[in-house]
C-alpha cells in the first residue's frame, strides 16, 4: 500500500519554535540510523529533523524560562 506523500510535507509547527538549522540532523551515528531522525519535504526537497536535539534544546528553553541555570 502506498503511502501520501502529503503526510511527509514539512510543517513548521513540528519546529516548535526552533529553526530548521538549530534542529538539522548531524547523523551523529555516521549512518544516519540513530533512531532520532525525523524525514519531511520541503519543495519537494528532503528536510532532515533531529529529534534528539529538539528535545534537548526545549529542556534548555524550559529550564530558561523556569528561571533556572543553564549549564
């Protein structure tokens, strides 16, 4: 069964807040297969969406916004 391509298009709600460039893949694994990457298409071209850092920077944001230290 084929799937929709539409289910791939880039939404810039799955940022949630950050940029495409604070939350672009780094394939720290060196084969891409981390688990944490996430696919999407943007123009037709494919966006990849690193996970591991969004979590890690949102407890960042939260943290911040908590009034609590950074380290």
């Amino acid at each position: 069964m084929a799937r929709d391509l539409s289910d791939f298009e880039f939404d810039p709600a799955v940022l949630e807040g950050f940029t495409l460039h604070d939350l672009k893949c780094d394939a720290c694994s060196g084969y891409g297969n981390c688990g944490y990457r996430m696919y999407r298409l943007k123009d037709g071209k494919p966006v990849l969406i690193c996970q591991q850092k969004k979590k890690k920077l949102k407890a960042q944001r939260d943290l911040e916004l908590a009034g609590g230290a950074v380290e």
